[in-house]
C-alpha cells in the first residue's frame, strides 16, 4: 500500500482535493437550498439532476477521451466544475441549480473516468486489488473531510463555495504535471440489460434499488438535516457518519463475503441496514441515535454495491465481466436519478423523517429479494466465487472494471496455487 501511494501520490492527492470539492458542494446545497427558501421538491430535482448528468457523463466520457486524451478531458471538464460552483450563489434559482448540477454531475463523471483510467495503468496484477482500496479510501476521506470544511464560512454567503472551487482548480496541479497520460483508452460496449437480468436478477434489482439507497444518501442528507431543524455542525456530523460507517465495514464485510453464500451475507447486510433506516424513522429526534443510524446505514450500503458486483461476476465468464459492469453502473444509475425524487415526494408527505422511510423501504426490499433469489438458485462453492473488491457506489466503469481485472487475477493466482499444490 505504501510503494502504491508512494509511486502515485500525486494522482490521489488531487482525487482527494476532488472528493473535497464534490462532498462539500452537495452538503452545502443541501443547507442553502432552505436559506434560499426552495421546497423540499425542488432541492429532490436539483439533487437528482447530478446522477443524471453522472449517468451521461460515465457512457460519453470514454469516448471524449478517445477523441482528444486524457489531459485535455481532465482540464477542461475541472475547469466547468470550478466554474460552475461558483455559480451556485450568484443566481440562486431552482432550476439554474438543477441545470448547473446536471452540468457539474456529467463533469465529475468525467474526471472519475479519467482518474480511474490512470489509476488502472499504472496499477499491476500484483498491486491492482490494492490500488483500488486505496482509492476508495481517499475517496472517503475526501468525502468526510469536507463535511468538517462546511463550518468554516457562514453557508448564507459566498466563501464556503469558493472552496470547493478552489480545491477542485488546485486537484489540476499535481495530477496534470506529475502523471504521464495512459495508452489509447478502449472499453467494452456494455452487455443488454435483458442478458443481464437473466445472468444474475439479484444483481441487477439489487443495484436499481442501492441507487436509490445512495443517491438519498449522498444528495438528501442535509436536507433532512436542514428539515429535522439541526444546526450546521449537527448535518455535517450527519453526512459524515455514513461514510465513516462505510469505511469501517466494508474491509470485514468483503472477508467474509468470500467465505459464504453472498446471497445470505446481502440478505444480513441490507436487513440491518433496513433496521438503521428504521431506528432514524423512530428514534432519530435523539441526535446520538440518528448517527448510530446514520453509521449502521452507511456500513451497509457501500459495501452492499460491492457484494451485489462480485456476486453478478460469481455468474460470469473473464470475457464477458467488462460488458456486465457498464450494465450494471447504468442500472445503479437510474436508480439513483429517481432516488432523490422519490425520497423528496415522500419526506413531502410524511415530513423529514420520509427521509428513513425510503431508505428502511429500500435495503428491506433488498434483503426480501435476497432471500426470494436463494429459493430459485443453488448457492455457488467458495472456491468458484470471484475475488470480492470494495468499489464505491459514485464508481464509473473504469473502476468496475478495474475490480474486474482484480477479480480475474485473483482467480488466476488461486488457480495456480491448487495446481502447484
């Protein structure tokens, strides 16, 4: 892990810096958005319109790159990122906000892709599984330090966005002059949804339905927050939780998922995920509660993406892992464009604690399918399981697909081994 960062710190420095800049912005909209007097509705559109514009641009994103490379792609996307930020309270609209975060939302796709495109050269077969561990745990961390970031300016005024666009100007620096632009850039056409769904149905329902799980989470926390009448630092503490959550579970989750039938380790994980959501709906007005909440919430749903990948690649042949992951980030997708929407009509019927209804509805439903798919199928032998990888549910292509060639290495290596034994 070290030898990694040491050879690439310039590459996670600035995805951290970028991380930085995309968790505060979404937080501080959140926050700002009732400053400025937009109904809950209105902040579920602005909110869902970044996974539109993300879901545009992971399928656009290789093939800009293809046209012009990878550094042009990188400057001119972070440069529309830093641009628009500052935007954001200049013309305090609804819909100028929903238009900047399609914008800004195609634009972070296309920076991951990028990033993660560099990160998958300069990665090898015996640090891949590593460098990928690595870069979800920057991505963390850049994502809970900036909630820390949001108590630092008055969200009302003009600094606290300034931030955010200074940081994702200054992620330019260290990645543009230290990392050398990778080969020609190819990725696979993704599988037809309808092959997909016949492969692995849990996978493809349970990635629908995880969509919607994140998008509530990383674009609906600080407007519950802002809703359920907490202070600044009270939503900052909030949305940090479920990634601190995230970041503790996901490493023992993904021991043991190579080690039993992952249908029954999704069914436990979104079961109690679904009894956080509904510790928030009953007891969230205790603040200590709504972070236990919070963090159980958390730990369950990133590392639900991650099972829900390697349990659809458990079904698939080496040569067809890269035409399933574009599938199966597009279903996430589109389940995460109609997760804010739906969570927003519901907090609107129910009041802020709608907020846990979706989501307790949504990891319960998982776990239900879970338990309906182990009826319907034999659970697949340990050792014909592919290797379990930790892939962060704002993940593009690239990194599904960098987990793929992890996975594929792992049961190369394993393969090997029994022979050699």
């Amino acid at each position: 892990m070290i030898q990694i960062l040491s050879n690439a710190w310039p590459l996670f420095l600035g995805l951290m810096l970028l991380m930085v800049g995309n968790g505060l912005q979404g937080t501080l909209l959140g926050v700002r958005g009732q400053i400025e007097g937009f109904s809950t509705f209105e902040m579920s559109i602005v909110m869902s319109a970044y996974f539109v514009g993300f879901l545009g641009g992971s399928r656009m994103a290789p093939e800009m790159i293809r046209r012009v490379g990878h550094v042009r792609v990188f400057a001119a996307l972070a440069s529309l990122i830093s641009a628009v930020l500052i935007l954001y309270p200049t013309f305090a609209d609804p819909w100028i906000w929903t238009a900047g975060r399609v914008l800004i939302g195609f634009c972070f796709s296309g920076v991951y892709v990028t990033a993660e495109s560099w990160l998958n050269n300069a990665a090898t077969n015996e640090n891949r599984g590593k460098a990928l561990s690595l870069y979800m745990i920057v991505q963390m961390i850049g994502i809970i330090a900036a909630q820390g970031l949001l108590l630092t300016a008055d969200p009302s005024g003009f600094v606290l966005f300034v931030i955010p666009s200074v940081l994702v100007s200054i992620s330019f620096a260290p990645i543009l002059l230290s990392v050398n632009p990778t080969p020609a850039f190819d990725t696979t056409a993704p599988m037809s949804l309808k092959q997909l769904m016949d492969i692995s149905p849990l996978g493809c329902v349970g990635m629908f339905l995880m969509g919607g799980v994140y998008a509530a989470q990383f674009g609906m926390a600080a407007v519950y927050g802002t809703e359920a009448g907490l202070s600044l630092g009270e939503i900052s503490t909030f949305v940090a939780t479920f990634y601190v959550g995230a970041v503790l579970l996901q490493y023992p989750l993904g021991l043991i998922s190579d080690r039993m039938d992952r249908r029954l380790l999704i069914l436990i994980v979104a079961a109690i995920g679904g009894a956080g959501g509904i510790l928030g709906l009953l007891l969230g007005g205790n603040f200590t509660l709504l972070l236990v909440s919070a963090f159980v919430i958390g730990g369950a749903s990133n590392p639900l993406y991650s099972l829900l990948v390697a349990y659809t690649n458990d079904f698939l042949d080496a040569e067809d892992m890269a035409a399933a992951s574009g599938g199966l980030v597009f279903i996430n997708g589109v389940g995460a464009i109609s997760g804010p929407l739906i969570t927003g009509y519901i907090m609107g019927v129910f009041g802020p604690q709608g907020y846990f209804v979706i989501i307790a509805f949504l990891l319960v439903a998982v776990a239900l399918y879970a338990a309906y798919r182990m009826t319907q199928r034999p659970a697949i032998p340990a050792e014909d399981m592919t290797a379990y990888t930790p892939v962060m549910q704002s993940a593009t292509p690239v990194a599904v697909e960098i987990a793929r060639e992890y996975a594929i290495d792992s049961a190369s290596d394993d393969e090997e081994e029994g022979g050699a034994s």
